[in-house]
C-alpha cells in the first residue's frame, strides 16, 4: 500500500524540481555532521520552519532507518498509531516502511496500534520526508503519530522502543517532529519555548509534560518528544543541543501572534 501526500502544494512544493531545489536550499552541505541518537525537528511549512529543519538535518549523520514520532493533530483513529506496512510517497518518490522493524516494535509496545488511516491526512511526519530523501536516498521509515499526552504510556512505548533499537545491529535514528508555543506574542512564546527547550536539554520528558502543563506551553509535539526522549535515554543519551529556535515572525514580520520553531539533537 502507498501513502500519498497529504500536503504537498501546501506545507512545500508539490512539484518535484521546485521541492528538490527549495530542500537543497535549506540544506548545508558543508556542515560537518555528528551522530546522533534522536532530533527535534520542526513540521511547519517550509517558508516558516524549512530554515530551522535544514539546520538540523545538514548536523546529523542520517542512517538507512529512521523512527519517525509525530503528533496526530485530527483525533484520527488509534491515539498510538504506527503504519507497517507499504510506501509513503512525496513528490520526490516513495520512500519504504521498515516492515522488519515496525513488527518489532509494533510487538514490544503493546500500546501501539497499526492504524495506517490515522496517517492519511497527518502533515507531521511527511514534511520530514524530503529532507531525508535528499540525503539518503535508500531511506526506510517507521511512522509513529501519537495523540495523547498520557505519559505512563508514552514512557512504555519509548522505553520499549529503546529496547528493540538496542538490539539492532545498524543505529536508527529517533526523529521527534514538533512545533513550539503557538499563536501568542514574540515575547510570550521566547519564554515559554524556554522552558521547554530547557526540559529537553535536561533530557527530562517528566518536567517537559510538566511545565506545559503548568505553563499554557502549546508545543503540539509534546507527546513525540516526550517518547523519543525516553527512547533515546534507554539506549544511553547523555546530552541534548540546541541548534536552531525561531519563530514565524521572522518568516512574516508580525511579532504579534507567532508560532516557535525549534531544532535540537540527542546524544
């Protein structure tokens, strides 16, 4: 089965040279690259958060496998959803599911529901898409959207992810895909990026539930974050940088209403 795009024409290009040359534009090529374990990465449209994005995909090494994390902003069918199997396509071809290691998951998270039609219309994982098929060609992916902040069972799903990851022989990287505060004013959503950023740099999923809660903090892709992070510390995470905080008023000129972008590794 192959999933189309849901947003192309709409978040990037839907034709394939103008998405191709717009990606390689927000790319660094000479940027010296590191490992990672997991990275933080905004899912706007290109024109707000593309730059942010390049940013952290032009740092990391990208390995042939990817866990994709994101956030299922319609309520659409199973709030723990994985697709297992077939293609996703973007105008810049298909790039495959990881079958082998989605069953693995899809067995050691029992929270997890193979629901490809929670996928359908879900923008939040397919705006990763291009970025990694610039750089890695033979790319395989395993999409996991998330639409519940239960963090009981976002810990078992991470932990549980980190448990098979462990046992992999190749490294896949954890990709946590997710937008800061949203619509308030520069000011405003600076200091409550801040106090989010700073839960992730401490790698602490516990206190970045926390403090949005207590905050009013609208990171949309809390839930994600929150199980890569404890992905990522089962298999020995150490440390976190921040690479990148914007916001869309630097892309539209008004400061007034703004939503926060914000790029980051895992180490």
């Amino acid at each position: 089965m192959i999933r189309p795009p849901a947003v192309a024409g709409q978040f990037y290009p839907e034709d394939e040279d103008q998405l191709r040359a717009q990606v390689d534009r927000l790319l660094d090529r000479t940027a010296a690259k590191q490992p990672a374990r997991g990275i933080l990465c905004p899912h706007a449209g290109y024109v707000y958060s593309g730059a942010t994005a390049g940013k952290v995909f032009s740092r990391v090494e990208i390995p042939a496998r990817i866990v994709l994390l994101g956030v299922n902003h319609r309520g659409i069918g199973s709030p723990f959803a994985i697709d297992r199997r077939g293609r996703w396509r973007t105008p810049l071809g298909a790039v495959d599911i990881d079958e082998p290691l989605a069953d693995k998951l899809l067995a050691a998270a029992p929270d997890l529901n193979d629901d490809p039609g929670a996928h359908a219309p879900e923008h939040s994982l397919e705006v990763e898409l291009p970025f990694l098929q610039r750089l890695r060609a033979d790319v395989k992916i395993v999409p996991i959207i998330l639409g519940s902040h239960r963090l009981t069972i976002l810990r078992a799903i991470g932990e549980a992810i980190g448990k098979v990851l462990q046992e992999e022989r190749a490294p896949v990287l954890l990709l946590s895909s997710s937008d800061m505060n949203h619509y308030e004013d520069q000011e405003t959503a600076e200091r409550k990026d801040t106090m989010a950023i700073q839960a992730i740099l401490a790698l602490d999923p516990q206190r970045l539930m926390d403090v949005c809660e207590d905050h009013n903090i609208t990171m949309c892709g809390i839930a994600p974050t929150c199980v890569m992070l404890y992905a990522a510390k089962a298999l020995g995470a150490t440390r976190a940088e921040l690479i990148d905080h914007t916001t869309s008023g630097e892309a539209t000129g008004d400061f007034s209403s703004v939503v926060g972008y914000a790029g980051m590794t895992i180490a």
